[in-house]
C-alpha cells in the first residue's frame, strides 16, 4: 500500500487541450507542450497522483501501459468541467476488504460520517467574526442535528437529518451571495454551478483514494446502492465538502468569481470555455493544500474498517478555520 511520505511526493497533472495543449512521453517521463511546442510541464511518471485533461485529447497505449504500472488513474472532463470517462488503476485483488463490504454492518458507521459532515459545517458558520441572528439560530440548529444524527434509528432518518441541516447551512452559509437553495445539477444559478464543479473536482480526488485500496466504490454506507452510482465515493465526500464550500465563499469575497463568467446554454448556466482555466486553476489549487488530509482520512478509513475496529476509532476530518 502507498505510505504517507510517498504520496506526498506525488503531483496531480492538469492538461488543457482545449488551448491546444498536447502531451506525450519520454521513456517514463510525462511531457506536456502547448500549442506553440513549447514545454510547459515535465514529470516523472513515478511522481504522477493522477492525469487529468480538458477537452478532446488522444489516449494511447502507451498512456493506458504507463498508468497501470505506475498507478494513475486518468480523467477527461469537457470544456464545461463535465465529468466525461475515467481510466483507473485500482487494487482490484482485495477480495477481504471487498467481502467485509458486502457483509459487515454499516449503519453506526453512516452515523458517523454524517455527523463529522454536520460538524464541519457548524465550524464553516463559527468561521463568521460578526454572527446576525439567524446566523446564530442556523448554528444551534445544526448543534441539534448533530446529537440527533447520534439516535437515528435507520437509514432513511439519518438521511433525512442531513438533508435538513445542509438547508438550514447554505441558507445561512451564502445568504449575502444571492442564494436561491441547493440545486444539483440543475445549473439554476452560476453558484449552483462552480459548487458543482468544485465537488467534481472533490468527489475524483475521493475516488482516486478508494482505488488505492481496493473498495467497491459502489458499495456505500450512507447513500444506498444504485445502478452505476459511486455510492460510497459519495459517503467518503461528505465529510470534505465544507472545504469547497469555504474555498467558494473565500472566492466570491476575493472577486475571483463572477456571475458575468457564466452564461446560459440550453437552459442552463455554463462556465465560459475562456473562463476553464482560470476557474480550475484556483479551485482545484485550493482543494489540493488538504490532498494529505484526504489521503490520511482514507488510510485510516481503510484500516479500522478492515479490522473492523469500534467507531471510535475512525477518521474525524476537521476544517480548519
């Protein structure tokens, strides 16, 4: 299994094919060239976390060779930041882990994860110098559905408490930012949009880390089983998405997001194609100063689910503030 110390030396590429950018390979080294064939990155396949490209680009067999022996897994997103396909390299040998999966129960575990979710968010409104009142009724609200996430009885109501504090969270969360509620994938409204993309982002980095274990990614413990949903990467997500959350909001305050970098297509708000870059760069740059502490959290994960250890032993992500 990959050790802390050597993932830390590893680097995510991003490649834009959609300006132009090409790339290819140098005995075991990756090259990338813009449209100018000017080299704009070089990197040993050994370093490579992952290799991520936007827009149309070429997919060989050398790639597909030097990403199983190297273990990267690669993602193609369109020029709208839509996920597209992925090739992964995963531990598929783990036949254990896979049965525990299938067999051991689950439901205290669900508890926990929502309830680390809840309390990340409660930490994201304490963020606020200056609390209004509803700012301070949202948070001993939320304060409430943690104990109550502690004594659900199944499933259904866990879900259901978690689906009412993220309300009462993003109502109080983003109420100067135009607001309109939590629409996924529904593109109603630019926010809605880069919340969208940035859990994208979120939820590839989560499933690269499963893979290095072996998980059925779509054997979840919270989100139930269904056809060719990645339920359990969506499990494993929800405790970190407060970081997008706060990395969007710090956005907004910097001028880095603009509602005039979307327009609408089909019915739809879409991020400009000129816009792409700029959007992921700092997203994507900001989601990754916690690719240690998303790697530490699926370590552990794996480890006392494996050994089927008490609750308390389980990760706790904690943002920081």
């Amino acid at each position: 299994m990959l050790t802390a110390p050597d993932f830390k030396e590893k680097t995510l590429a991003l490649i834009f094919c959609t300006e132009g950018q090409k790339f290819s390979f140098q005995n075991d080294n990756l090259l990338v060239k813009d449209k100018d064939d000017r080299i704009v990155l070089q990197n040993t396949c050994h370093r490579l976390q992952a290799l991520w490209f936007v827009g149309s680009g070429s997919i060989t067999t050398g790639l597909l060779e030097r990403s199983k022996k190297f273990g990267f897994p690669i993602l193609n997103m369109n020029q709208s930041m839509k996920h597209i396909g992925l090739w992964n390299s995963q531990t598929e040998g783990n036949f254990l882990l896979r049965k525990k999966q299938y067999t051991l129960e689950t439901f205290h575990i669900a508890k926990h994860i929502i309830k680390n979710k809840i309390d990340n968010q409660l930490e994201n409104l304490n963020y606020f110098r200056s609390k209004s009142d509803g700012c301070k009724v949202a948070i001993s609200l939320l304060k409430d559905y943690s104990q109550e996430v502690m004594t659900a009885n199944d499933l259904a109501g866990l879900m259901g408490l978690e689906g009412i504090a993220a309300k009462v969270y993003f109502k109080e969360f983003y109420k100067d930012n135009n607001w309109k509620g939590r629409k996924p994938r529904v593109k109603s409204d630019p926010l809605n949009v880069i919340l969208d993309i940035g859990y994208t982002f979120l939820f590839n980095i989560v499933e690269n880390m499963l893979h290095l274990y072996g998980f059925d990614i779509y054997q979840g413990v919270c989100h139930t089983n269904f056809y060719n949903r990645k339920s359990l990467v969506c499990d494993i997500q929800e405790p970190f998405r407060c970081i997008v959350d706060k990395i969007i909001k710090r956005a907004i305050d910097l001028g880095q997001f603009k509602e005039s970098d979307f327009e609408i297509s089909k019915s739809q708000y879409v991020l400009k194609h000129e816009k792409s870059r700029s959007y992921t760069q700092w997203l994507l740059k900001s989601i990754l100063e916690y690719r240690m502490d998303l790697f530490n959290y699926c370590q552990q994960y794996y480890r006392a689910f494996i050994r089927e250890k008490s609750i308390d032993q389980y990760p706790i992500f904690k943002i920081k503030n």
